[in-house]
C-alpha cells in the first residue's frame, strides 16, 4: 500500500486500520519510507488524533520493531511501573525492593535520563560496583531468587520509536497525546510486564502542566494497555513541587536508603507515592484485594525492615556494593556543600520544581546532551518545602556542586534555587499530592 494514501487518509480524519499502520511504521524503520513523509503523517496526526484502536496498532508496530522480552521464565505476575517523569522522583529505587518483598516480581528496565538529572540507570550506577548490564537469562534467574532486578535497557528497545521521537521533535508534533502514550507504551509492552501501573505527573515540574492534560494522557495510555490486553492503572500526582528532598543521583539514592530505613527527614510526599504506587502494583500482582490492604502490607514490610533487606540483595546481586546500605557515605559526596539563603522571612507556597531541576543540571546532575557527562556526586537538597516556615538567612536549600564550579556559576544557581520559592506572610498548605486515578472503567478525581 502507498504510504502517500495514509497520509491522505489521517488527513481527511479517517481511520487506519492495523496493516497500513504496519505499512507505515516498517517502511520508515526499513528506509522506504522517507523523513518528508512521516513527518506528514504525524503532523496529521497531531490535527485529527487516534482512536484507541490506532493508538494501540501504533503501540504493538512500535514494540515489534526491535528487541521484546521475554518474561515467561520469569514467576508470577509481572508488573511494571513507570513516571513520566519529574524531580526528586527516587520512586523506582524504593519500589522495586519493597515491592519484591510483598511477593511481586519486579523486573525492570530502565533508562539514563537526559535533562534535570540523570535516570534510575544513572542514580544506581552511582552505587560503587552496580552493573546495570544482564543478559536475558541472568534477568530471569536474579528475579526468580530475590523477587526484583532492575537493568539497563536493550539498545534495540523499539527503535521505531526512537526513530519517530527524533523526528517529532523537529517538526512541533511532540505534544501529541496519542503520540506520547504510544512511545511510552510501546517501551513498556516490549519490556515485557504483564501488568503496567502509570504515575503521570502533573503540574510545573512536569510535562503535562494542567490536570486535565494528565487525564487526557493516561486515559490514552489506560486505552493502549487494554486494547493490547494488558491491566493497567495510571495515577496522577503532583509536581508542583520536587517529589523528594533530593535531586541528583547519590543524593537521591541516600533519599531512598534513608526511606527504607525509616529515617526521619525523608520527603512524605515521597513516601506517600511510593504507597500508593506500590499498593496498586500489589493489586495487579494479585497480592492484595484492595489498594487499602496492599498499603498496608507495604507499610509494614517498610517498618519490619524486609523491603530494606530486599534493597541490599538487589544491590549484591547486581555487583554493588551493599555496604552502602548501613553506610550511605560510601556513596559519591560534593566536593562542597552550599547553603542557599532565603532572602527574607515567611511560610513557602511554592516551589518551582522544574527550576529546581535546572539548577540541578547546572550543577552537573543532569545531560543538557546526550553526549554529556554526569557527575554522580552533585545536586541540590531541599530544606524547605510548601507549608514550612522559613526566617531570614535560613537555608532553603543546599547545593551539592562539584570541585569544577566557579564562584560565579554557584552564585548564579544559588539564585536560580532561591528564586524557585515563593514565600508568603501566612501559613500555606501544600498542593494535593494524589489528584486522579484512571482505570479502564474512568476516572477518579480525588
């Protein structure tokens, strides 16, 4: 079939059956299909949108394009979990033991990250030791003997996708709903999980800025995973400000360590995602009936210590070293630590997290390319967050820079940090942190 006619079909709104999407998306992997002409038909896309029928056809074409494991060797109920990602967002490394440790298995891959800081490959790489490379079987095996392992992903993970999305970017066709949740989906379906838990992100420090833009996007994602016959759920939590007090990567895997070992000074709102992800990923493995009773299975494997145990088998079993888990100082450390003033007295209403997140990548944390380096050591640590009082000079936050910046870089992300809050002369309450949870039978506002 000509690939001109499906244009022209998207064009004038009609509906692509699963062989022309084939069509399309195998002739622009095999280079019979040109640049020019994809652009075309994602521009038309983004004007008359999928169905979900097309959306999940654009999914499993995608997914099939390059590598798609395997998990049938693997025990259990398989359920993944995925963020579009935010700041602070240390989820995945809390998760994946304490999810393991209530029974489910968890195997996952990940990614590095390009942009505020690096990804949960990125983070766990700062644990000296960690190796983020397996091969098929040696997957299998670690998640059959301790319940979870979490590696890198496959160089040829839907290359389709990979394809489209350098494209996308260049021809303002990113913003595509239909898009978006087809080029994550398709990572998701070719990783290979029986069952996918969604936290989408909303609000400043995320991609989708507005709460209905979050629905409209894990209705659409919600549509893909059952159209293909996989059980998912999205969340929507908030990012108006940074989910956790850490934002690099050691800082954010001593976050995480200190969660697991119920440490005072770790972000609430971190927790109280971690639970409600995990407690949903429970339900879908089949280890508790409702999300109440995972919550509270979760809680207690949280207080008897087994999810922290479960962190430092992944870690061994992985190379790394585990005596990071009684020694957080093994861990990478700033050649100094900045305090940033705040410049007057008051109660925080907001944080902006997505400057809180460039900061961070000034500092090092982050790639602004993907050729970049990262240094695993830097980031920014908050002291305050929405709701705390703060006096005159008191520090709202640290920076964790390298031996490399100059006075004057610090000084001017010293600014970019202090001028990420707004302070106001009465108490603020924070943002709601759970604002919806889609499923294949609607949405739930909460």
């Amino acid at each position: 079939m000509r690939s001109v006619d499906i244009i022209r079909d998207k064009r004038d709104g009609a509906e692509l059956s699963p062989e022309q999407i084939a069509s399309l998306i195998r002739g622009y992997v095999d280079g019979s299909i040109p640049d020019y002409q994809m652009a075309a038909w994602a521009m038309a896309v983004f004007f008359r949108g999928m169905t979900a029928r097309e959306t999940a056809a654009l999914t499993l074409e995608m997914a099939r394009s390059g590598d798609m494991v395997d998990l049938s060797g693997v025990n259990g109920v398989k359920v993944d979990k995925h963020s579009t990602g935010g700041v602070g967002d240390t989820t995945t490394l809390v998760l994946a033991p304490l999810v393991a440790a209530a029974g489910v298995p968890v195997a996952k891959m990940s990614g590095r990250g390009l942009g505020h800081t690096g990804g949960t490959i990125d983070k766990l790489e700062s644990i000296p030791g960690f190796q983020v490379e397996r091969s098929q079987s040696e997957f299998a095996e670690q998640v059959n003997r301790i319940g979870a392992a979490v590696i890198s992903q496959s160089g040829n993970i839907t290359p389709a996708d990979k394809m489209l999305y350098g494209l996308r970017d260049v021809t303002a066709t990113v913003e595509s709903v239909p898009l978006i949740a087809s080029s994550i989906m398709s990572k998701k379906i070719a990783a290979g999980a029986d069952a996918i838990v969604l936290d989408v992100k909303t609000g400043g420090g995320a991609f989708m800025k507005t709460l209905d833009d979050s629905v409209r996007l894990a209705e659409a994602m919600v549509a893909i995973g059952t159209e293909i016959g996989r059980e998912t759920i999205a969340v929507i939590s908030d990012m108006n400000q940074p989910l956790g007090n850490a934002v690099g990567n050691a800082l954010e895997v001593r976050e995480a360590i200190a969660l697991l070992r119920g440490e005072p000074g770790v972000s609430r709102d971190l927790v109280e995602v971690c639970l409600a992800l995990g407690a949903h990923m429970l339900v879908l493995g089949r280890r508790a009936a409702t999300v109440e009773e995972g919550r509270r299975a979760l809680q207690a494997l949280l207080d008897n210590g087994e999810a922290l145990r479960r962190f430092e088998q992944l870690v061994a079993a992985q190379g790394g070293d585990a005596e990071v888990v009684r020694s957080p100082d093994r861990l990478p450390a700033a050649a100094a630590v900045i305090p940033v003033a705040s410049p007057s007295q008051g109660y925080v209403s907001g944080i902006r997290a997505e400057d809180v997140g460039v900061a961070a990548m000034l500092l090092g944390a982050g790639r602004a390319t993907k050729e970049a380096r990262i240094d695993l050591s830097v980031g920014i640590r908050l002291r305050k967050r929405i709701g705390d009082r703060v006096e005159a000079g008191e520090p709202l936050a640290e920076l964790h820079a390298g031996a490399h910046a100059s006075g004057d870089e610090l000084a001017a992300i010293s600014r970019k940090v202090a001028d990420a809050y707004t302070l106001q002369a009465e108490p603020a309450a924070a943002p709601p942190l759970i604002r919806a949870v889609v499923t294949r039978a609607g949405v739930q506002r909460l």
